[in-house]
C-alpha cells in the first residue's frame, strides 16, 4: 500500500494506492476488482457557504467533499501519475496554484519515502 501525501498551504491531503494483491475497499462504484492498482481518495471543492471550515493558505476556506470516486490502473507508475495528478487538482480546487503543492509518495506500512 502507498500513501500518496500533498502538502500546500498549510495543509495536506492524503489517498491510497491499493497495490496488486492488496484489497482495497469494495463499495458501489469501485473499479473492478482485477485492477492491479487501486487508487482512492477525497475529492473537494470551495464553496460560498455551508461545507466544512478549513483553514488553507492563510485564509478561511469552506470545503465540500464528494464520495472518493476509485480508479484502477494496471501499472504502479500510471497509478501514481494519477494521484499526484488528483492531489494537485483537489489543492487548485480551494485556490492553491497546482505547482505549489509538495507530493510524496511514501510506503503505508513504515511511510517512507519511495
């Protein structure tokens, strides 16, 4: 299991890859369960009222989140390139430039770095 971890403005936001072998959580809309790797995380989004109170980058922010949406891919590296893709999406979501967010990818059972 990795942890892929985006830290930016004062925040983070951490999801999962489920890697082959490994079983990832089955609810509707899961990927197929064949998917070697299985990624799964938060989505958000700012809103004007409402949401849950964050504090990001300095400043009050409302967040609404959506169900965690798993996607399955056949490879570790296209597993990854869509979570550090998603991450940088959720952060530019509430108003942090993309390029500003630090992504690591650690292993779950120790959080190193991989």
């Amino acid at each position: 299991m990795l942890l892929v971890r985006g830290n930016a403005g004062g925040t983070a936001l951490t999801g999962t890859i489920y890697e082959r072998g490994e079983r990832a959580p089955r609810f509707r809309g899961a990927p197929d369960e064949g998917a070697p790797y299985v990624w799964v995380c938060d989505e958000f989004y700012e809103v004007e009222s409402g949401g849950s109170a964050q504090r990001i980058d300095g400043r009050e922010v409302n967040v609404a989140f959506e169900s965690p949406v798993p996607r399955g891919f056949d490879t570790r590296s296209d597993a990854i390139e869509a979570a550090t893709e998603h991450v940088r999406t959720q952060f530019a979501r509430v108003g942090i430039d993309a390029d500003d967010v630090e992504v690591e990818v650690l292993e779950a059972d120790e959080e190193r770095l991989v």
